[in-house]
C-alpha cells in the first residue's frame, strides 16, 4: 500500500506541471513553450536524481532513500503551493523531480524483492497506481472548476492536496521493513530473518520462514558447478559502481531497456503535457477547463484498464518481452488516428486506445527492469533505465513545447509521439525475457553462459 502511494506521488507531480502549465500561464503571462518547460524541469530533476539515489540506495538501503525522498516530496509540494513567479515555481519542480527519482529508484526493487516469485506478476498491478496519480491530479483540477477554486490558482490546490498525501505516505512508510534479500546480500542474515517473519506475522503464516538456505535462489536450469560460480558472483561487496551495468555481460540489455524507457517517455510524457493543447487545437476544439480535464479523466481511467489485462498477459506466452513489443507498437498505431480525427468522439476513442494499449506495454516494462538485475546491481539498474527514461521526458516537453508554436506545429508533434512509440519495437527484440524464471536467475546464469 505504502510503495503504491509513494508511486503515485510522482505521476501525481507529473499531473501537476502540465496543469501549472495550462493554469499559470496567464498569471505570469508567460507563453506555452515557457510553461512547458515546467515538465521538463521535473522530469531533469528526475534525470540527475537517479544517478545520485540509486547508487545511495544500493549500498545504504532502499528505505532510507524512500523516507529521505518522502520528506523532499512535502517541503518541495508545500513551497510550489506558494510560488510567487514562474522561476521560483520551475526551481522547486526540478528539485522535486530530484525527490521524486529516488522513490522511483527504491520503490519498484523494494517490493518486487519483498514480493513472492509466484507473485511477480503483482509488479504489473502496483504500476496502475502511477496512472492513479494522474488521474487524481487531474480530478482535483475538475473539481475546483465544479466548485470552484476560491480565488487560489487550480493547480496551487492540486499542490496543496499533493503535500497532504506526501505527509500521511511519510506517516505510512514507518512500518515499511527493508527488502530482506538486501540485507542478505549485505551479510545481515539475522536482520533478514527478521523481516521474513514479520512478513509472514502481517500474512498470518503458522510456519515460521525457513532460512537454513540462502535467500537467493536459482534457476533450476543453471548446472551445480555453475551455482558455485553464481555464489561468488553473489557474494557481499562494499562497492558497486556503475560501470558494472555496462560491462560485457550486462551492456545489452542496459542499452535495450534504456533505450524502450526513452523511446516510451518522449512519446507517453508528449500525450500527457500536451494533451490539453492538443484538444484546444483540432478540428473540432475542446476548449471549456471542465471538457479538457474531464476528457483526460476519462482517457487515462478507461486506457489504464491495460494494466489490469497486461497482469495477465505477461504470464502467458507472450510474456514479458512480447506484451511491451506489441503494447507500444499498438500504441503507436493509434495515435496516427490523431491526423484523421475530426470529431470529439473520435478523439475520445482514439486516445483511449492509445492509453490502453501504453499501459499494457509500461506495465510489463515495470516488471520487467528489475527481473533483469541480480540483487547486488538491482537498484543501480532501475536508476539506470530510470535515468534514461526520464531524459526522453526531458526532450518531449522541450521538444513539443518549441513544436506547438509553429504552423501545424502539433500534427508534427502527433507524428512525432507515434514514431517513439514504433522505434521501441526494434529495442524490444534485444530483452531477454524473464518469465519463468528466478528473481537471480536471468542475470546470474546469463553472466555465466556468456
């Protein structure tokens, strides 16, 4: 539950700065390519963020850098609620985006490695809560034009709300317990054992754990001379640079999942920073608050029923790798259905197909980063294709925002999202996939056979 708030948090923010984008841009009279580059501020700060908090988090503990970040998430809603000026309002949104990495490089290893193998499917679900930030920013913003705002900006009541959730997650986070294969891999075998049977004391478990083998296991594929090599490979280690991502064994798949979060965000993050002006500047405009923010309520609560059909899908044949490759070029398709959409409905459903099928390729994704990491480099390897993911976050916004500007600047731009989303095809065929196999397994025994 806790993991899943802290999740939605940061998509949460995302809603935030394309509202600010749209809401505040009277106030400060500033034009929409400025505005934009609210998003791209947050999604920097994510940028840099990751780097700094997974290589933290990996040899200090993911909890630690979780509660850290929870704290920047309060201090830096709280001081947006309140911005004066559109500079004062882009600094704390980059330094919010710093906060925000370090959920996102902690939260996703730490439950995935609390989770049982049986149910790493359970990863697919925690995604919709991302989705679920979205869709409440964005509900907020509808209520304030239903009720009105009292005289305060929309998006400083949408910020506000934002520090009050951050504050009863931070409240939440005290009973989280640190990811016991962690631990183990730290050498702390009391420490693990005790979170095994806290975890089986909140799961009402008659059997204490059993822990006479070593927490990590392997694939049954993998010979007994190759398990004493794993061994040695797993061992404890003070130090894990970054550079072990990228060595000879680990450099496809860095590069191959890098490059799908890439592809993935200048494409998914263009839809959600824009989609306001989108809507404003076809055929048939959208122009009334309560039609846009009600439009994009009802796109992404419908599209997100992806992720409920992708927790299916990625235990069945196609599995991990094939439900992202289909997913995205699926996605990818529909949104060409922008160039020929000409009346609301047809852009209603033509958006809903593409939220659906994009939720059905990032909730496989969401799974499938850390299954492709051995514990000792997991959160190393997250804040990796974090990093990269949110540099293609960092270009949309930038990118989109210089393109609506211009003569049909946003058909350019509609062109542009689809073809992101058809370049992840290509990368995707580089993952190895990772279903039926152990947490350990994909990365270890490949290190091996390689």
């Amino acid at each position: 539950m806790i993991i899943a708030l802290t999740c939605m948090l940061i998509f949460y923010g995302a809603a935030l700065g394309s509202i600010s984008a749209k809401e505040a841009a009277k106030d400060w009279g500033m034009s929409k390519f400025a505005m934009s580059q609210l998003g791209t501020a947050q999604l920097g700060g994510l940028f840099i963020g990751s780097f700094i908090w997974g290589y933290i988090a990996n040899h200090y503990g993911r909890i630690m850098v979780l509660k850290i970040c929870l704290v920047i998430s309060i201090i830096t809603y709280l001081a947006y609620t309140f911005s004066v000026d559109y500079y004062m309002a882009i600094s704390i949104i980059f330094f919010q985006g710093i906060g925000f990495a370090g959920m996102l490089s902690t939260a996703p290893p730490t439950y995935y490695e609390c989770c049982p193998p049986k149910k790493a499917w359970t990863m697919v679900l925690v995604s919709w809560s991302l989705c679920f930030g979205l869709i409440l920013g964005n509900f907020i913003a509808f209520l304030t034009v239903i009720a009105g705002d009292a005289g305060v900006g929309r998006w400083r009541w949408v910020s506000g709300v934002g520090c009050v959730l951050s504050v009863l997650t931070l409240i939440g986070s005290h009973w989280l317990l640190e990811s016991p294969r962690y631990l183990d891999l730290k050498g702390q075998g009391a420490k693990a054992r005790e979170v095994l049977k806290e975890i089986a004391r909140w799961n009402k478990s008659h059997d204490a754990p059993e822990m006479g083998t070593p927490i990590i296991t392997y694939n049954s594929n993998v010979q007994e001379d190759e398990e004493l090599e794993i061994e040695e490979l797993i061992k404890p280690a003070e130090k894990v640079e970054f550079k072990e991502l990228f060595c000879i064994h680990h450099i496809k798949k860095s590069t191959a999942l890098a490059a799908i979060g890439l592809f993935g965000d200048i494409g998914y993050f263009g839809l959600i920073e824009f989609m306001p002006f989108f809507l404003n500047n076809i055929p048939n405009k959208v122009t009334d608050d309560a039609s846009i923010y009600g439009t994009i309520i009802l796109q992404i609560s419908i599209g997100s029923a992806g992720i409920f059909l992708s927790s299916k899908l990625v235990d069945t044949r196609l599995g991990r790798k094939w439900t992202i490759i289909v997913g995205y070029l699926s996605c990818g398709v529909f949104t060409f259905l922008f160039f020929i959409a000409n009346n609301y409905w047809m852009i209603l459903v033509s958006t809903i197909l593409i939220y659906f099928f994009n939720y059905i390729a990032f909730a496989a994704f969401f799974l499938i980063v850390p299954e492709n990491y051995p514990t000792n480099i997991r959160a190393l390897g997250q804040a990796w294709v974090n990093a990269a993911s949110k540099f293609g976050g960092v270009l949309s916004p930038f990118t989109l925002g210089f393109l609506v500007e211009a003569p049909h600047g946003v058909l350019i731009g509609i062109f542009v999202i689809a073809l992101s989303f058809g370049v992840i095809g290509i990368f995707g065929l580089l993952v190895k996939e990772t279903r039926g196999r152990g947490m350990d397994a994909v990365s270890l025994s490949d290190t091996i056979k390689d």
